[in-house]
C-alpha cells in the first residue's frame, strides 16, 4: 500500500465555470511529484484543532510553499512588501509541524514551509531579499518561477540526499531564512548567501529547502520523503 503523505493546502478565493468562491487549493504539481515517487496525496485545509489527529493518519508531511508568515511571530514588524497575515494557515501549519515533529513522521518542507520551520523554531526571516542582495533573482517573474544555483554543504543530511555538488533549482520567494532557530543548521546556500535549505542534525527524518522541487522535474527530494514514509508506516502501523 502506498505511504499516505498530507501537503498543507490553503484557501483562495478561486473562479471555475459561473463560481467564484472561497476554496481550499493546493498547486497540482505537489500531488503529481508525489504520485510519480510513490506516494498517495491527502490535502490539508486549515483547520485548527485538528493538527494532532490528522499527523496521527499520516505517512509523511509536505508543508507546501504559498503566503508570506505575519511577522509577529517572528518578532518583527511588517514589511510594505510583506503580504496579508493569513492567521488560519500560519497555525493550522505550526501546530501541524509540531504534532508531526513529536510523532517522528517523516517531513519534506518547501519554500514557505521551510520558513516556516526556522519561525517555529524561534529563527527569523528576511522579508524583502531585493533589499538584502540586491538583484530579483530569487523571484524574476510574477506568476512563474526563475532558477539560481545553490551549493549545498558537504557532510549535511541535504548533501547525503542530493549529493553536495552545485545544481540549479526553480525559485519562487521574495523572503527567506536569517537568523536560524534552535538546533537547526544550514545546509545550501545560493551564490549570494540566502540561506537555501537547513536542517536539524538530530533530525534524520526531516529536510528544509527554499527552492520548489515539485516544479523542476528532479524527484530526489520526493523520492527521498516517500522512502521514508514507507519506512514509518512498515514501523508505526
């Protein structure tokens, strides 16, 4: 039986035919990269309370990439660049990286959810990267993605994965990780020092990445999850 891995999905004013109405959406291309390793796909609308009991049924946890975190959690004020707080996701997801991290199952985090990560672990974010190196190379296009190269660090669980040369990945992110939370490391970085993946050396069950592997067509990082969340499940279940 395939291993059961819940994405985090989030709700979006979407058209379809005559509606226009509140939905809950999740980027296809999660679910497809997924299938394509092995993997069932459940989506996880926001829906706080349910965060343990929902851990419990799962496999494997993808928190997906989407809206900037309200920088309150992080202690900082808001940015003009910096987008609408959307309170419902940012707890449904935290407490979701919670239960997941005390029940040990098996977590990929993407862009926001990697942010996301450092947040909860009490780190901070940069919330305009134009600022910081001055270039739009880590979100070049509205509405689509760009590429960059990273180096990832020899010695890391990320290395171990997808191997410590320097590759190209799509990029979609006007904000990123600074100051790491506790115990976590990082683990890639692009030419210009964003920090592009951490990760917790404790921690063999979890990866952090700022890039957005489910649009470049290299499956390592899904491959990796849903190995893992068949492992879990041949233990846990």
């Amino acid at each position: 039986m395939a291993p059961l891995i819940g994405i985090s999905a989030y709700r979006e004013v979407a058209s379809f035919g005559t509606w226009n109405l509140d939905s809950v959406v999740l980027p296809a291309t999660y679910v497809e990269a997924v299938g394509k390793s092995g993997g069932t796909s459940v989506l996880l609308p926001p829906i706080p309370g349910e965060e343990a009991a929902l851990v419990r049924r799962l496999d494997g946890l993808i928190l997906a990439g989407g809206a900037d975190i309200d920088p309150t959690l992080y202690r900082a004020e808001r940015h003009e660049k910096t987008g609408s707080a959307r309170a419902d996701r940012d707890l449904f997801e935290a407490n979701l990286l919670l239960a997941a991290l005390e029940n040990e199952i098996p977590i990929l985090a993407i862009c926001r959810g990697h942010q996301l990560l450092n947040v909860v672990r009490g780190g901070t974010l940069h919330q305009h990267l134009e600022e910081l190196v001055g270039s739009d190379i880590h979100d070049p296009i509205r509405g689509g993605f760009g590429s960059h190269e990273i180096s990832v660090i020899q010695g890391t669980k990320t290395a171990a994965v997808i191997g410590s040369q320097t590759r190209c990945v799509p990029s979609h992110h006007h904000q990123s990780v600074a100051e790491l939370g506790s115990d976590l490391i990082v683990s890639a970085l692009s030419d210009d020092g964003v920090i592009e993946a951490i990760e917790d050396p404790e921690l063999d069950h979890l990866l952090s990445v700022q890039w957005h592997p489910e649009v470049g067509g290299d499956p390592i990082l899904f491959d990796w999850l849903v190995a893992q969340a068949n492992s879990f499940a041949k233990v846990s279940r």
